[in-house]
C-alpha cells in the first residue's frame, strides 16, 4: 500500500512539473505508439495480417481525441495537487493558531491566577487599617459623648465593618456578576441604618458646602428583613455620586413606601445632568459619562452603578434613573423587604436543643478554639483530625452537623463530602447532616464549594457573628442562637494592629482571658516545631525546587494556627508563603520564614501582657 501511495505521489509530481501542455503531448506519443503497437500485435495473433485501412481508421480517431482526453486529466490531476498543497498549508496554519491560542489561555489563567493573589494580598492589607477603624470606634462607642457625637461615631464603625463584609464580593472581579453576590438578610433597624446613611451624607455633603435633605414616609415600619450591608452600599454609593458630581445646591434623599413591602429610596442632586443618549449607558460595567461639559467626568471606576443595579434586582427592585441637562439627576432604587419584629434578645444565649457536631480539623489550636466555642453555645462536638478518622465517627455515631477543614493530611474536605454524599444517595445513610465547609480563603464564595459537595462555608478563625448565623440558618426552628454581643473593647495603646481583636474580643467575652492564655500557651509550645520543620522544609526546598508545595502547606499550618489565637501579623505573612503560585513568591519566602522566625515570640509576649491584665 506504501509503495502504492508512494508512486502515486510520484506520479502527481511528475505531472505538476511538466504542466498540462507538455504532459498532453507526451502522453499522445506515448499512447499513440502503445495504440499501434497494441493493434498490429493483436491483428497479427487474431488474423494472421495487419489491417492497414482499420489501423488509419484508429490513427485518426486518436489524433481527434486523445489529446482533449490527456490535456482534461492532466488539468484534472494539476487541480487536485494544487488543492491538497493549500490544505496541507491550512492544517498548518491552523494548528499554529491552535498552539498559539493554546499559550494565550495559558497566559490569561496565569494572569488570573495573579490578579486573585493580588486581590487577596490587598485584601488582607485594606483589612488591617479597617480593623483599627473599627476597634476604635468601638472603644470611643463606649466612652462619654454628646448624641450626634455617638451617632457620627457609630456610623463610622458600622461604615468600617460593612465595608470589610464587602471585600469578600468586590475584591474579585469575577464577582461583579450579581448573580454570583449574595445576600444575607437579617432582622433590621431600618430606622438606625436611616441614620446611619443620613449621618454618612450629611458630612460627605458638608465637605463640599452642599445641603443634604432627608425626606421619610411617616408609615415607615421599625424593623425589616433585609441585608443591612447590601442595602447600604446602595445608597452610599448613589449619595457619594451624587455629592461628586454637584458643586453647589442639595442632595435629597427621599424614602418611600410604595406597598406592604416594596420601598423606594430617591437621590436627587442639582448637578449638570446627564444626556438623555447616555442614560442607558450608565449601568454598564466601566462606563462613564462622556459628555465634555461634565467635568467630573474620570472621577472613579465605572463599576459602582454596574454593582448597585445588580444588587437592587437580588433585591426584587431595580435601579432606574432621570436626569435633565442643567437640571441634575435622579437615581430611584426600589427594593422588596418584608416588615418583622423586633428580634428578642436578653444577651444571653437562649438555647433550646443541643446540636450533636463533629469538627474535623487538624490543628490542635483551631480545635481548641472552635470547640469551646461550640461548648460554650451548649452543644456536643467530637472531633477528627483526619479525613479517615472523619470518616470513621461518622459511621458510627450520629451528628447534626459536620464542620469541615478543606486541608488535612490525608485528604480534603471535599473528598469527604464526596464521599458521604455518594453513600447517601446509593441509600448507604438514611440522613445526611449539613456540611459546612471551614476555610481560611476569602476570595471563593459559598457557591464554590456548593459545587464541591458543601452545603455552606465558614470563615476562619471562627467568629461569634458568622458561627450563630450558620446555626440560625439551618436550626432557625429548634435551636435560638447567642446574641451575646462583644462588650470587651480593647484600648488602642495596649493593642497594635499586629492582633485580631475582634476575634480576640469574642473569644475573651465568649471563653474568658485565660481560656486565651491557655491557647497561646500551646501555641507558644508548639511554633518551635513548626519553625524547625519550616527551615527543615525549606532547606530540601533548595536543592529540590520541585517541594515548594511542602512550603506552602507548613506555612498553611503556621496561619491556621496563628488566626486561632489572633495573631494577625504572624497570619498574613503565613497566607502570603501559602501561595506558590505567585510570581512573588520565590523571591520573598525566604523573607517572610525569616519575619516569621524572628518576630512570633515577641508578638506572642505583648499578647500575653495585653491578655494578663483582663
């Protein structure tokens, strides 16, 4: 069959470089002498003689049409070359577009990669100052001050901690999807957040000497079932553009009850305006108005209408606009929120049945932590250190509730879930408690793990607040959560911005200081292992650079440990060694083990003094 292929090639190459003419008239000769040979050896064989009338007869007939016949195939044969010759140069081409299609993915996963580490690095680094916010707001909550005072001071803190709940949806891009931002909606003051938007427009208007105006319904219910965060980063974001875009004259804000739960908030300001061409543009990611009058025009990054209209339309709302050149802008967000009551709450945890839980997690430190946590709101909880042991107690004992790290030594957290999900399904349990998914990561959502076999996820190190929604979420109608709320305020002197007080706040109310000291006792016994294994590893990671997985998973062990005892500084620089996949990653690890190794000793003894005087 080869040499079949081959001749043929051979022959189709001989044909193309003759050309059509010069092939035509060859294979005249050629078939012309094999005709009259064929003739005279077959009329000599059959009669004896050589016809010489009949053999002028095929002459003639071959001369009128063999050279047509040649001259056609030829052609034919010249036509097909040509046509593979193109495909061949097609299919190259092509599979260079594949090839360099293929590395043009390779490089936007890459840079995607990147831009998720840059995120969660800011991230971290916003998050630092806005805990300093927050912890002093608080101290000064609590201190004696006039009532606008308190209202300022009060705005300002919930300001602070709203905008940290944001992060975890904008810091992505990814995110700005609406359907992929969530809503969490709880009972709500709905007159304190009035407040609190008014005491936050009032003073962005003051600063540019504008007048700021509150108009409410008097029919306006006191509580309301909706995302208080949400809700507010609406509005703030409406009243800020507002306020940006008007140089003289008022902002209004306008509230108003349209139904038996469908409200309307109306901002209108006494700005340029807006062109009626651009008024469908402007909730368009990254658009902004192009008009030259408008001299504000670069002012911020296109994306907070975008943002807003999406969030109004999770809220069974929407997001419209009116504007008149000369005459300012009207933007009318509209919303659906059911009335409730106020929530009842003595400050004390109310519980009317003990879950039975079982925690799975590695480090002893996060077990302590989670666990007493867990104790202290009533409930029973086993724990498993592997995925195997996980496995194991949940064959034989039954949980309401199972709380699972991601990373363990043995497995993941999903692989687990995996797991009790396909027994469930194949009738091997008869129930399947919910899964809640633990993680340190605050650049994935809760549909994320969802597709992975979770239910739901908490962040890590456990907080009060997070903890008792998740409970009220999927116990609402048995168990009453703690609405216990954190009255240890810290002092800003005696407190740097290297801990987590919040967190060390609710364990301190929630556990008591020596509970704390008791951990960081164990933390402080057990950091010399994790430094020697860290060098250890770091070491092999020289001459092998193949092992800087086991770098970053000690460094995940260092940061597990650290968030557990609120050791902020310690954390970050830990998250920061976890991601090897970062560009910058192998030219700052060594750095960041060094910062670690030199300062966790003396971060863990101004804790110790801070914790020894509560």
């Amino acid at each position: 069959m080869k040499n079949v292929k081959f001749f043929a090639q051979r022959y189709i190459d001989w044909v193309t470089k003759l050309g059509r003419l010069k092939f035509s008239l060859l294979g005249f000769i050629l078939i012309a002498i094999l005709a009259l040979c064929t003739h005279i050896f077959l009329s000599l064989m059959i009669t004896g003689q050589i016809h010489w009338e009949s053999l002028l007869y095929s002459v003639v007939f071959g001369v009128i049409s063999a050279p047509f016949v040649i001259y056609f195939f030829a052609l034919l044969v010249e036509r097909l070359e040509l046509s593979r010759q193109n495909l061949t140069n097609l299919v190259g081409e092509l599979q260079q577009e594949i090839r360099e299609r293929t590395t043009a993915e390779q490089r936007l996963a890459q840079a995607i990669r990147d831009k998720t580490t840059l995120m969660a690095t800011i991230s971290h680094e916003l998050r630092t100052p806005l805990n300093g916010i927050v912890g002093l707001s608080r101290i000064l909550l609590d201190s004696k001050l006039t009532e606008e005072q308190y209202n300022y001071l009060k705005t300002i803190n919930v300001s602070a901690v709203s905008l940290g709940h944001i992060f975890n949806d904008i810091i992505d891009l990814e995110k700005l999807d609406g359907s992929r931002i969530e809503l969490y909606k709880k009972e709500t003051d709905f007159h304190a957040l009035i407040t609190d938007v008014y005491n936050v427009a009032q003073l962005m208007a003051e600063q540019k000497h504008l007048k700021f105006i509150l108009q409410v319904d008097k029919d306006l219910p006191n509580w309301l079932l909706l995302d208080y965060t949400r809700l507010s980063q609406v509005l703030w974001n409406l009243i800020s553009n507002a306020v940006k875009f008007t140089d003289k004259g008022t902002v209004t804000l306008k509230i108003s009850r349209l139904s038996e739960n469908r409200y309307a908030f109306a901002i209108s300001d006494t700005g340029p305006g807006i062109p009626e061409n651009e008024l469908n543009k402007i909730f368009t990611m990254y658009y902004q108005v192009k008009a030259n009058f408008n001299k504000h025009k670069a002012a911020g990054s296109g994306i907070g209408l975008a943002i807003s209209k999406s969030i109004a339309r999770l809220m069974n709302g929407d997001l419209v606009v009116e504007s008149e050149i000369g005459k300012g802008s009207t933007f009318i967000l509209t919303i659906q929120a059911d009335e409730v009551s106020k929530p009842v709450s003595d400050g004390t945890a109310d519980l009317d049945l003990s879950l039975s839980i079982l925690l799975v997690e590695d480090i002893e430190l996060n077990i302590i932590v989670a666990k007493s946590l867990l104790e202290k709101l009533g409930h029973q909880v086993d724990t498993a250190m592997t995925g195997q042991e996980a496995l194991t107690k949940f064959e034989r004992n039954n949980y309401d509730l199972v709380l699972l790290d991601i990373q363990l030594p043995d497995m993941t957290g999903f692989d687990i879930a995996k797991i009790l999900r396909t027994k469930y399904e194949d009738g091997v349990y008869d129930y399947l408690p919910p899964l809640i998914a633990l993680t340190a990561n605050v650049m994935q959502n809760k549909s994320d793990y969802q597709k992975q076999g979770m239910d739901d996820v908490l962040r890590k190190p456990l907080s009060l607040d997070s903890l008792n929604q998740c409970l009220s979420e999927y116990f609402g109608d048995e168990i009453g959560v703690s609405s216990a709320q954190n009255s240890v305020m810290t002092k800003a002197a005696e407190l740097p911005d290297d801990f987590d007080y919040p967190l060390l706040d609710d364990l301190v109310e929630m556990l008591g200081a020596s509970f704390v000291l008791k951990n960081l006792a164990l933390f402080k016994q057990t950091m010399p292992e994790y430094i020697d294994e860290l060098l250890t590893i770091y070491q092999n990671y020289q001459k092998d650079k193949e092992k800087k997985k086991d770098v970053a998973a000690c460094m995940h062990k260092i940061k597990g440990a650290a968030a557990s005892v609120g050791l902020k500084h310690i954390q970050l620089l830990a998250e920061k060694g976890q991601h090897d996949e970062a560009d910058i990653w192998r030219e700052n690890i060594k750095r960041w083990i060094d910062e670690i190794e030199q300062s966790w000793f003396e971060d863990v003894t101004k804790l110790e003094h801070w914790l020894a005087k509560k």
